[in-house]
C-alpha cells in the first residue's frame, strides 16, 4: 500500500494516510477507494482465519507468516497485537459487535465476523486513531470479501464509534450488574468464558488466595506477556545475550529463576544462542517448577532422572543441562512422534553424557516397564492448559469443561505410574500449566489416597530455596503460580517423595 510501507505510532501506514489526501477521515466511500490492502492487517486477519477455519493455533501460524511475507519491525508488532489481542477479547468485542448489529452473530459469514472483530480490537483495544481502523479493515473487506460485505463492515463500525470507547464496558455489562451476577459481568468484560472465570476463582480460593483478585487474573491473561529466555546452566551464561560491544546483556533479570531474562523486544530468534539451543524461551513459572523439583532433596543416588510426558521439550532441556552439570542423565519419554522430535532438536545443545534416551512411548506404561528406576521422574502433564491463556490466545474458547473429565483421568493414570516409575526415597515432581483445582489438587488427593508409598514433601519451600524467600506462596505444602501475582503461567507444582 504506502511507497515506504512504514507505519506511524497510531498503527496507520503512513502511505495510507497519503492516500486518504490529509491523513483524516476520507471524503470517498469505502468501496470507491481502490489500494492494495497493509501487510500487517492483512497477516492478522489471515492468522485469524486459520484459526477459526483450520482449527490452528494462532502462536504458532503468525510467527512464520511473517517471516514468509517480511513484514518486520513495527508492522510485526502491530500485526501480532492485532491478531493475538483480537482472539484474546472475542467474547468483549462480540457483545459489543451484538449491540451494533440487527442479526444473530452467528449468522454473520465468518470472515466478515473476524473483520469486525479485528476492526473493534483496533477501535477499542489498540485506540488505533478511529479514521484508519475503519477505512483499513473496510479496504481489507473490500479486498477479501467484497463490496457488499465491505459497506456492512463500514456501517457497523461506525456504530462502534458512536459511543466512546470507555462507555462500551458500561454498557455491555449493565444486564449482568443489574443481576448482581459477576461472574457474567466478569466474563463479558474480561473476555472469558463464564465456566473458566468460575474454575479460576474457584481455583484462586483453594490456593489461598482472595477472590478478589479475579479481575486482576483475568486482566493479567489479557496482556501480551513478555518474551522470558531460559538460559541454560552450564551452555551459556549473560554473555550470550549481550550484543558485542555491549556490558549489559540484552535482557534484564527475571524476578524468580536464576536461570530467566525478560527481552526487551519480541524477536529472540536473533540471538546466536537461542538458535542453537543453549539458551532458550521458555515462561519463568515453567522454569521456576523445574528449578525447585531438581531441589528437592532425594535420598541416595541421583543420578538418572525421567522426564514423562517431554514434549517439545522446554522442561527436558533445562533437566538435561542440570544434568550435565551434576553428573546426573535424563531419558525423556513422549507419546507423540513428533513431539519426540521437537524434544531431540530442543536437546541439541546440552551435552551427549546428559541425555540417556529420548523415546516415543505412552507414559502409563512407563511405571509398569520400568518400576523404581530412577530417582526423580517430573510429570508435567498435559492439561487444560488454563494457566497459560495470555500465551495462546484462542485457547479460551476451544477448551470445554468436557475436555476434563478425560483429561483429569489421564492425570491420574500418569501420576500413578510415574509414583511407580521412582524408587524409594527418590522424588516425583507433579506439574501442570493449569491452576484448575480438578487438574491438580483433587489429581494428587485421588492418587494419594489410594497408595499408602508416597508422601507429600514441602514444595514452596522448594520453589523458596531457588527463588528467595520473598517470593509470595500463601502456607500450602504444593505451589500455584499466577500471572498477576508473580508474572508468570499459572504453573502449579506438587512435590511427593516414595517411602
Ligand atoms: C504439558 S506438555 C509437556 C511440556 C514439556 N514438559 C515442556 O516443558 O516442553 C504435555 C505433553 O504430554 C504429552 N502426553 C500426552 N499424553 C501422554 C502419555 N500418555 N504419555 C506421555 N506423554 C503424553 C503430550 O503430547 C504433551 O507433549
């Protein structure tokens, strides 16, 4: 669209506004104005439709696309801001789209729903100056959809416009503050589902802490959270993420793992030892749960350690370079194919005595095969995933309460079987990226109650040992992080040893 294809600090491409005549809004109707459609808009609502069409997952289809079409820079950062941002507050953004429209939002045709959804995150969330989010989402609908459908886009978010940005919280919840229902005011405002804004105060409660500040959790899954690099001990260490001539490495100190750095910006794919694996992006919360179950103490021998369900192999790498350092191995085990295979490439740079095995095998079955065979086994186990919402942001509406019920059974399966996969004296690490009370506390009591082998060993105090002790973690003996508590996944850790 623009000749310099440059974006000014309003998210407009400056050759847009050129091609409006004075940057303002436009004198000619949407569909008499003829340009080709801005690189970043028309990436995020590509992103959006793989996601609704394809089932995709919008972290991982962007990053590529962006690559493959070269947009960089601030056109990136708009574009991932409007993808992501738009997919986190669809639930907002369709009651106020309800609002504006004479129809069921279900029978929009779904591209022009993603278009208005985009147009509204512009309008309401990125405050995207009003002229350039409707005349570019109208030229974007022209482009990709048509006329027709390009006028209604105009019509409605002009409706959208006509109330100022902040009434539009008002307004939207007025029925459920009417009701005295806050979990439906909590929902609609925060962009949850009702059952997830339940699970989570549910799930605040139980770890101790206040109901509260369910706002303030659920405002925290709604901002983009910061790219944290793992540096791996013993592969590399501040130098490598500094630039040469540089004194301060690039990335200033995590808050609780001695292994984490925040980046400053968004692109750790330029630094030489992410590519080649020495250091790696990885959350802190998930780092943090590493670091404080390689604390806890087992007794006798420890030197082979099993990572249960290792896939793609964050938790593995950091194991595995522990390892390295303590004379210690890992095996890592993971049931899909490829999954094993992102696991062998996220190993590649720690050294060849740290890893034993990295297999494809079903984890349930590991406890049978190989029981009392080493001395910690970490079962990170898959999960809703409900602790991580601000890194994968349609994911709040593809998970169903239904999905845990074969979930939680698959928790409990595997915790059983790598309680039998250690040996006496030796430690089980139980992790989710989940903070839902049915994933993890009810998991560990079930388990618990029907082994008299086990015991539960005391993992704040572990999660203390590694990242001080005034890391807040209420008086439980299992830990819950969250995101606006300790700016991490909501990671959840229970530390058992075998008797
Ligand atoms: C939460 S992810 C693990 C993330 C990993 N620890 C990391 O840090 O990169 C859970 C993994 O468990 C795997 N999984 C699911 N069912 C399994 C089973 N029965 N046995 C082993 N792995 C399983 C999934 O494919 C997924 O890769």
């Amino acid at each position: 669209m623009s000749a310099d294809g440059r974006r000014d600090a309003r998210g407009r491409q400056r050759g847009a506004a050129r091609a409006h005549g004075d940057g303002h809004r436009s004198t000619a109707a949407p569909s008499q104005r003829r340009r080709g459609s801005d690189p970043a808009r028309t990436a995020a609502f590509d992103v959006l439709r793989q996601v609704d069409a394809s089932d995709a997952y919008a972290n991982l289809v962007l990053p590529p696309m962006l690559r493959d079409r070269r947009v960089t820079g601030r056109d990136a950062a708009f574009a991932t801001e409007l993808a992501y941002g738009t997919l986190r507050m669809r639930g907002y953004y369709d009651a106020v789209l309800a609002q504006c429209v004479d129809r069921d939002l279900d029978r929009i045709d779904p591209p022009v729903l993603d278009l208005l959804r985009m147009g509204a995150h512009q309008l309401l969330g990125m405050r995207v100056p009003q002229h350039a989010a409707v005349s570019e989402t109208v030229g974007l609908a022209r482009e990709r959809v048509g006329a027709g459908a390009a006028q209604f886009v105009n019509a409605v978010l002009r409706g959208i416009t006509r109330t100022p940005a902040d009434e539009w919280t008002s307004r939207v919840s007025a029925p459920s503050v009417e009701a005295g229902d806050d979990v439906a005011r909590l929902a609609v405002t925060q962009s949850h589902p009702a059952w997830v804004v339940r699970a989570l105060r549910e799930s605040l409660v139980a770890s101790g802490r206040d109901a509260s500040e369910l706002e303030d959790l659920l405002a925290a899954d709604n901002a983009a959270p910061r790219v944290t690099l793992v540096v791996r001990p013993g592969l590399a260490d501040e130098r490598d993420i500094t630039r040469p001539g540089r004194s301060e490495p690039d990335a200033s100190r995590g808050r609780w793992a001695p292994t984490a750095y925040v980046l400053p910006g968004s692109d750790p794919g330029a630094i030489p030892a992410v590519r080649d694996g020495r250091v790696g992006v990885q959350d802190e919360g998930s780092q943090l749960v590493t670091l404080a179950f390689l604390a806890a103490s087992v007794e006798g021998t420890d030197e082979r350690w099993l990572d249960l369900c290792a896939g793609p192999g964050g938790k593995a790498a950091l194991l595995a370079a522990v390892a390295g350092e303590r004379g210690a191995r890992i095996v890592a085990n993971e049931v899909q194919p490829h999954r094993t295979e992102l696991v062998h490439r996220s190993l590649g740079a720690v050294l060849a005595d740290a890893v034993e095995d990295v297999r494809t095998g079903d984890g349930r079955d590991v406890g049978r095969d190989e029981p009392a065979a080493y001395d910690r086994v970490l079962l990170d186990a898959p999960c809703t995933g409900l602790g991580a919402l601000r890194r994968r942001p349609e994911s709040r509406w593809r998970r169903t309460p239904q999905d845990l019920a074969a979930l939680t059974v698959l928790q409990r399966e595997l915790l059983d079987s790598a309680i039998d996969a250690v040996r006496p004296g030796g430690v089980v690490g139980y992790v989710t990226c989940s903070p839902h009370v049915a994933e993890t506390q009810v998991v560990v009591a079930d388990v618990l109650k029907a082994r008299d082998d086990v015991e539960r060993i005391d993992a704040a105090a572990a999660v203390r040992e590694v990242a001080g002790a005034d890391v807040p973690l209420g008086d439980r003996d299992d830990v819950q992080l969250w995101p606006h508590v300790h700016g991490t996944d909501a990671m959840h850790l229970t530390l058992l040893r075998r008797r």
